[in-house]
C-alpha cells in the first residue's frame, strides 16, 4: 500500500500513520527490513511506540518478542498490549538502561533472551533506514518539496533523506531538549546504511516544547485547533511539534509532513 496524500493548512500530510493498524507509520518502515522470523528483543520506555509495534509484529508474523523496559515495573495500555501480543518484558533500572552495551546488559540479554538478536531503542539502525528510504520514491511524482519529520532517535529522518529525489529535502524536527547530538546520530545511521552522509536534510531544535513527552498550553490549544479544523487528532509526543514548526517556519511553496504516528 502507498499511503496518501491529503493537504491540511497549506501542507501535503503524507499518511503513513495508515499503513498498519497496530504497527504505523515509521514503525511499520523501520520494521520492514528488521523481521526475519528470528526472536527479536528490544528497548523502550514504559509508553514506548516501538515496544508497542514490535510486539504487534511479533504476534502478527509468527515470532518470539522481548522488551527492556525503562524504570520501575508498571503497567498501562502500551504494556498491557505487548504481553497480550506475547512479548516477555523485563524491567531495567535507569542506571543500566543507559548503559545497553554494558557488560551488565549483556548478560542479562542471553539470560533473559537467549537466540534473540537485538534491536535498538526506536528500531534505529541500517535496516530502519533502508525502509524509509521508500518514503522518497512515493513522493517523486511532486517535482519538489521539503519533507519534514519528528526526530527522536533519527533513523526515519537518516532514511527518509537517504531516499528523496534529487530537488527535495528533509527537515526533520527534534521532540527532544537538547537535540543537537542529533545530526551526527542521524550521519552515524546514514554512514551505517550507505556508506555515506547526504546533504540535504537539517534538523529544527526549537521546536521540544520542553523535551520528550512535555508540553504547554500553547502546543495543547494547536492540537485542539488543528482537530477541530481537520478532524485529526494529532500526537503531542510527535506530529504536533513537527506541524507546530512547519506552521512556524513557511518552508515553501510545498511542504509535505510525514505523519509518523497514530493520529
Ligand atoms: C510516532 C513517532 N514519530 C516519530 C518518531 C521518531 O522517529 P525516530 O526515532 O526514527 O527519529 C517516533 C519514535 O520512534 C515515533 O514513535
């Protein structure tokens, strides 16, 4: 399936979030060249898109899941799914979570998981990339535009710039505090896939709202604005602080925004 293209305030909204009900939008791209029927374990915080996905992919296809979950043990509606899609989770302090290529991590990795192979946190790696650079090809049909993404991690920005065609480019938009270690993540991903770095991207720090998951009433009345004028509920977390900048900046006479998420 191409996902379609519906314009919202003078921008090209490039659907993805409908490509899969349980695994959309970037998951679904990043997870593409990531399943292989072997078991897969990844890492992600307790209301992690990711862990939600791969769980759902899992359970789709046929395969064994594991989480290492960020934090105290808890449960919600993101956990609660994954252990009914099957997926084993274990919970890790702060402390060891950072360290993921510890010793310590390791070992609780072949314990916990043993024949898993390892996927990191936001599904970030060559593969990921790979699968978003099928986002450019089904734009080509525009001439040209700037296509803009949220970055958290920057594997869908690395893969979606990766893929544009030539005229195009792709700014993408940190929804994290401090998001300027992003640019050389998003170079380390590119380097990683193609063996190489391309220049037509950037990435837009002013626009975290107060960094991961934070918001304020100025990005809240947006959301509620864009919902009422569209009918899309847009994700606080993502979408919202991308539209929020897009609708800030005027990036052009076109301007697609890839919704990345469920809306
Ligand atoms: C809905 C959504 N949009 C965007 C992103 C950011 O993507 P990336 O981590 O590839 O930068 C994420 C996190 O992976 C996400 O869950």
């Amino acid at each position: 399936m191409v996902s379609p293209l519906t314009p919202a305030d003078g921008v090209l909204l490039k659907r993805d979030d409908l490509l899969h009900p349980d695994i959309p939008g970037n998951k679904w791209r990043k997870l593409k060249y990531n399943i292989t029927g072997e078991p897969l374990v990844t890492f992600g915080g307790a209301y992690s898109n990711h862990i939600r996905a791969v769980a759902a992919a899992g359970r789709a296809l046929g395969f064994a899941t594991g989480g290492v979950i960020r934090g105290e043990p808890v449960r919600n509606e993101v956990l609660d799914f994954a252990v009914a899609c099957g997926m084993r989770l274990v919970f890790v302090t702060r402390a060891l979570y950072r360290e993921k290529g510890s010793a310590e991590m390791l070992g609780l990795l072949d314990a916990e998981f043993p024949g898993h192979r390892v996927l990191p946190e936001g599904g970030s790696n060559a593969a990921a990339v790979r699968g978003c650079m099928e986002i450019g090809p089904e734009l080509a049909h525009l001439g040209e535009a700037v296509v803009c993404c949220p970055v958290g991690t920057g594997g869908t920005l690395a893969g979606l710039a990766a893929g544009l065609p030539p005229g195009f480019t792709a700014v993408g938009f940190s929804v994290l505090k401090g998001g300027g270690f992003l640019d050389d993540e998003v170079a380390r991903l590119q380097t990683e896939a193609l063996g190489h770095v391309t220049t037509n991207w950037r990435i837009e720090t002013g626009f975290h709202f107060g960094g991961y998951a934070r918001t304020t009433p100025e990005l809240s009345a947006f959301i509620r604005d864009f919902e009422a004028r569209h009918g899309l509920r847009l994700d606080p977390v993502y979408t919202a602080k991308m539209m929020y900048g897009i609708r800030s900046l005027g990036l052009g006479p076109t301007v697609v925004a890839l919704v990345t998420g469920k809306v």
